[in-house]
C-alpha cells in the first residue's frame, strides 16, 4: 500500500494543529506544547525503551506474590464464591459462557464482522479484511486519514484485536470452573502480543487503544487475585501482568488525549489511570501520582461529559455507553477504596443509566444512533454488541435505584463489581417502572414505550458541543418499534477512517428517518469528525396526555439557503395502540423538492399498495405506511449497519413531494384495522386525517 511521504504527514499535521490551535484555550495549546515536545524527546533519547527496563524491574518475585495474596482492589471480595453459587443454583445460565469461552478457546470468533483468521500468528498488526499490514514504527508516524489510497484498509481491526478483550471471557470461564488451562491460554496470547508490541512503537499504541486494554488486563489481574488460580500458575504470569500494566499507565499519562472539548478518549484515559492508580499505589511509586491525579478529575468529566439529564454529548449511544461504563466502573472502584466521587457526579451517572433504560428497545437492543464501533469495558457477559444491560444492571443495583426498571435477571459484571450484596439487593427494594415517556431536554431526546411499541426521536444538537464528533445529522429523524418488532430504524454506522464515503454516506440526512429539501444535508458535512453546527432544534415542544405523546420541534439547518427554508415536524405517537403520525410543515419561497426517507428494519418486507401507501409485514404482524395524497413512495434497496463493518441489505421508503411557498405534508403507521389504512380507492390510499383526531386516545 502506497503511504504518504512521513516528513509531509508531519508538516501537514502541523499546519492542522497550528489552524486548530488558534480557537482553542491558551492552557491546552500549552498542554499540547509540552506533551509534543516529551513525546519528541522520548522518541530522540530512547525513553521509551528506559520505561519498559524500568516497568521490568519494578516487578520481582517476591513482589508479584506479595500483590496477588492482597485482596482485590476492583472486584468484590466475595466475587468468585458470588459468582459461582449464582451458575450452580440456575440464577446465571452457563451454557452461554461456555460456548463463548469455547469459541474465544478455538478462536472462532469475529471482531467488527470479520472473522478472526485461525493461525499460529496472531494478525496484531493487520487488517486481516483486506490485507494490509502496519509494519512497527514508533506510534506518532502512523496516518490513518489519508485519501490517496490504492486499496480499501481499516486500523479499526488491529486496534479491536490489540484491545484484548477476548482474553477476558476466557480467564472467567477459567475461574468459574477453577481450571487453569483456559486462563494459561488467555495469558500465552497476552504474551505473544507483548513480544509483537513494545512500548509506543507499534499500531496498537495510541491512548485510546492503550487506555482500553490496560483496563482489560487490570481485571484479568484482578481475577486471579480474586481466585485461587493464581497458586496453578507460574508467578511469571502475574509478573506480566503488572509489568504490562504499569507500561500502559506510563504510556497513557504521557499521552492523553487532553483537547479543549474532550470525549470518550479522555474519558478512557483518566478512567484507566485512575482504576490502575487505586490498584498500584502501595506497590509502584508513580502509581501514587496517577490515583490522586485522575481520580480527582474525574469529578469534573462526568459533569461535562454527561448532561444535566444524563445523555452523553457527543450524541452517540454506543459511545454513551462506553463512557457510562468506563465512570460507573471507576465510581465502584474509588468508593472500595474509601475515595468516593462527589454526589453530584453520582446522580448524574444515575441519570446516565436511566437513560440507557430509557433507550433500551423491546427487543431488549439499543437504537444504533450515531457512530458505533462497537467499543465497550464490561465483556463479562455473553450479550448481543448492541445489548446495554450489564451498564443497566450495574447501575441499578449499585445506585439502589427505584427509578431504574429492573433487569431481567443478573448480569456477571454486577456480581464481579459488586458481590453477594448486590445479587440480594433487588429484593429489598420497591422498583417502580418509569415513564413510559422521557423528554431528555439538555440531551435533545424523546422516548416512548407501552405494550412492546417504543419510540426514540432526536430534537437535540448534532453532537460534541455542536462540532459533530460522533454524531450524525439526524435531528428530527427517529426509531419505531411496533408489537416489539424494530420497524423504522436508523442504519447506524458502517466505517470510520476504512472507506471515507461510506461513512459520510452514513451519517447523511438521507440515510436518516428525516426531511431533505433539494438535495441538500440539513446540516453540512466536514472533516470525517466534524459537521457543522447549521441544524440546531428550535421551538421544541413535548407532551404526554394518557398513552399519546406529541413532540413538535424545528431547526435552523435550511434558512443558510437561498432563499431560505422553514422546516418543523410534529410526531404523534399512540404508545398503547401502536400507531405514529408524522406531519411535517415545509415553508420557502418557490418550488422545491422535497424527499422524507423512512429506513426499514431488514426483517420487514414491503409490498406497494398505492402511490402513496405500502404495507410492511414481519412474520406475524402488518402494518400500513400511507402519506399524503400528492406523494410518491419509492421502495429502494439500502443498508443498516447492526455493528461497526457489518451491512445488511434493506428497504428504504423514500417519498417525494413537489411543493410550492409552503406545504403540510402527512404521513401515518398503523395496523390495518385503523380507520385510516382502510380507506383506499382504485387511484391510491386517502391521506390521514388530522392529527387530532387519527391518533386520539379512544
């Protein structure tokens, strides 16, 4: 593969961050000032090679076996017993995990869609999908943004390889059954990747990555501490570990991923060093630094991170629980050891768990709303990518929370992070449901849900604090789940930096449940990472009354065009009965085009029954799509991307109106016994009628 010129990829770098660094704070561009200049010496002066010598010899024998007869720092102390009681007793079903551990064991398992390759030689380096190798460099000369490429090639997947996380499951299985082999199995791998990995100088070393797997090989220490396995493996193994781990912090902390707008990565970062500080301080002398540091900050990410609702702002799901694992984890931990985050930060990551309750489909899966790269901490349980109960079921039994709903069941990650206790807690409690309606006001979100019928809409800004990031141009676009069947859904995120098309593609206005006006994105795509803040939510109404919820907002992403163009939307949904109206109001001088898409669920079949009606259908359910009279329904081939690299083939309905100064245009779901879906003629299918009487409550 053809690669840029380094010294080029160095000086356009620069001139990005020179740009950039004029409209960010004085204090980070002098952060970013010193870090540079580190990280250049340490590449110059062989640094790098003088912190693994040291990491090396900060862990002997004799302090590996003092450390691993200490009691665990992360997990509870009646973790193992906990665990083990709830798989003998029926509470936690095994077979799971042990065709898990089994597949992890046989290496018959895929990461990001692709089918990990079955070799002697792990693939760490290498983007197995289209065979393209990042050769060891020192991890500041790698360039990921390029266009000019001759073939297709995506780091995604060494990054998610190196991340480790498939070690996890094994090591769980290993304790649960009390049988070394699968974690001497586990450990062999992790050793292997160190051998192909040293410090700062291959692909697998970026902050992020580094952040991730330093917390999977902290709880795989954690583990074995909190077993008895550790007396069946060599003290070799243990002394692995910690040396891994105390690289790892070392490396982060010189790394982090400090910007004036901070995300995900930081979050990572300070969760890592701050989880690892609490873990290593009586026994590595930096650690003591590390704990006091980023314990302390991450007060301060929660609140800014979260907000005031609980929903994450980079406008992501699958980032927003990421991120809520990341600091519930780190809360669990700091409060073990007696250095609790304050209550303000606490209640906001309460909210952020109902929210993910909030959000949680019938099916019991997530809407995929804006990037998803499938990223997550708690690996413990055998659960679908798109499955947020563990951060659910950790929530509710650590905050005690009667506003959370109750699990279905017991989650292996509660019992590991918070024992017996946790496993009898839910008894003792009243849970009261939630409302069946959520305005998340801060967060620019709308959920429903009753008798198996959900919806989840976006009124919020893109993302990020209206840079992007993450997000998508989706506002106003929303989900639909009928009888518990998805049915209307957003197609999620197919690729990041692997095919730039595809991703701009994606995150588009027209592959959301949205409006377009003559072609146009409702807000203008940027840089792979950025949209602009064009489409920011106005005049947003929500109400509930009974069992139908209304959510009236507009947006200012059109009024940049000549002339400019007025767009409001009114949905009305009847969560009891299981039926949606959607009216949309179009106002600007002159004729436009105007196209409202609706992508389907892959399961739902489509058959035409008028130009302006179709009947969609599952395997036990029918539905009925009818708009307004003067539009045009296509039915077109599309995608939905259930997780990062996957595309599955789809439908989408794309409608079109001619429209002239100012329309209203209708379009309405409902079963076919509704008044509405009933009345057809030999020309097409009537139009709904008005709002106020289609979907009242009866």
């Amino acid at each position: 593969m053809k690669f840029e010129d380094p010294g080029l990829m160095n000086y356009r770098r620069l001139l990005f961050r020179l740009r950039r660094g004029m409209h960010v704070p004085p204090q980070v561009v002098a952060f970013k000032i010193r870090q540079e200049s580190q990280l250049a010496w340490l590449r110059r002066t062989g640094g790098w090679q003088r912190i693994e010598r040291k990491a090396a010899h900060g862990w002997d024998d004799a302090s590996c076996k003092q450390f691993i007869a200490q009691p665990s720092v992360v997990f509870a102390p009646d973790a193992v017993e906990t665990l083990k009681r709830n798989f003998q007793d029926g509470s936690i079903d095994c077979s799971a995990f042990e065709m898990q551990a089994k597949n992890f064991r046989e290496r018959k398992f895929s990461l990001l869609g692709a089918a990990v390759p079955f070799g002697e030689a792990w693939p760490w380096h290498s983007d197995w999908q289209h065979e393209n190798t990042w050769h060891p460099a020192h991890f500041r000369t790698y360039e990921f943004y390029f266009h000019n490429r001759d073939r297709p090639c995506d780091v995604k997947y060494p990054w998610e390889l190196s991340r480790l996380g498939f070690s996890l499951p094994l090591v769980q299985q290993a304790v649960i059954k009390s049988d070394p082999a699968d974690a001497a199995l586990a450990l062999q791998w992790i050793r292997d990747w160190e051998q192909s990995n040293p410090l700062a100088r291959s692909v697998a070393w970026f902050p992020m990555e580094a952040s991730i797997r330093g917390l999977n090989l902290i709880f795989i220490l954690e583990m074995l501490r909190s077993s008895d396995l550790t007396a069946l493996l060599p003290t070799s193994d243990v002394e692995m570990l910690l040396r891994l781990i105390t690289m790892h912090a070392e490396f982060v902390c010189r790394a982090l991923e400090y910007t004036d707008v901070r995300g995900n990565h930081y979050a990572a970062n300070i969760a890592f060093l701050a989880i690892c500080g609490a873990v290593l301080r009586d026994w590595y002398s930096p650690a003591k630094t590390w704990f006091s540091k980023f314990a302390a900050a991450i007060d301060g990410e929660i609140e800014k991170q979260f907000l005031p609702d609980g929903v994450n702002f980079e406008k992501s799901i699958a980032y927003h629980r990421l991120v809520g694992e990341l600091f519930l984890v780190s809360a669990i931990v700091l409060r073990r050891v007696e250095q609790p985050l304050s209550d303000g930060a606490e209640a906001r990551l309460k909210q952020a768990c109902e929210y993910t309750a909030a959000y949680t489909r019938p099916d019991g899966l997530s809407p995929n709303v804006g990037d998803n790269d499938d990223a997550r901490l708690l690996q413990f349980d055998p659960v679908p990518l798109r499955d947020h109960s563990p951060l659910v079921n950790l929530g509710e039994r650590y905050f005690q929370a009667r506003t959370l709903p109750p699990s279905h069941g017991l989650r292996a990650a509660t019992l590991w992070l918070l024992g017996d206790q946790a496993a009898r807690r839910r008894g003792s409690l009243r849970f009261s449901s939630t409302a069946h309606s959520n305005h998340f006001k801060a967060g620019g979100v709308v959920t429903a849900k009753q008798n198996d019928n959900f919806l989840w809409m976006d009124v919020g800004e893109v993302g990020l604090a209206g840079t992007g990031g993450h997000g998508h141009n989706d506002l106003l676009s929303f989900e639909l789940c009928l009888e518990g069947q998805p049915l209307i859904v957003d197609p999620g995120s197919y690729v990041y930096t692997g095919d730039p098309k595809a991703r701009d593609l994606f995150r588009s206005s027209a592959y959301h449940n949205g409006l377009i006006v003559d072609g146009e994105e409702i807000a203008r795509l940027g840089t792979m990472w950025q949209i602009h803040n064009d489409a920011r939510p106005e005049s947003v109404h929500v109400s509930t009354v009974d069992d139908v919820t209304t959510v009236r907002a507009a947006h200012t992403g059109y009024r940049r065009l000549q002339p400019s163009i007025e767009h409001m939307r009114e949905v009305v949904f009847d969560a009891r009965r299981g039926m949606l109206q959607c009216t949309d109001t179009v106002e600007g001088e002159g004729e436009h085009a105007v196209e409202r898409f609706l992508h389907l669920d892959p399961k739902v079949s489509v058959e035409l029954i008028g130009d302006n009606a179709v009947m969609l259908q599952t395997q036990d359910h029918m539905w009925q799509v009818i708009c307004d009279r003067d539009a045009t329904i296509h039915c077109e081939p599309g995608w939905v991307s259930p997780g990062y690299g996957v595309r599955v083939e789809s439908t989408t309905l794309r409608i079109t109106n001619r429209i002239c100064d100012r329309a209203v245009l209708s379009m309405a779901v409902a079963p076919p016994k509704h008044p509405f879906a009933q009345s057809s003629n030999s020309t097409g299918v009537h139009a709904p009628e008005p709002m106020s009487s289609s979907l009242a409550p009866s």
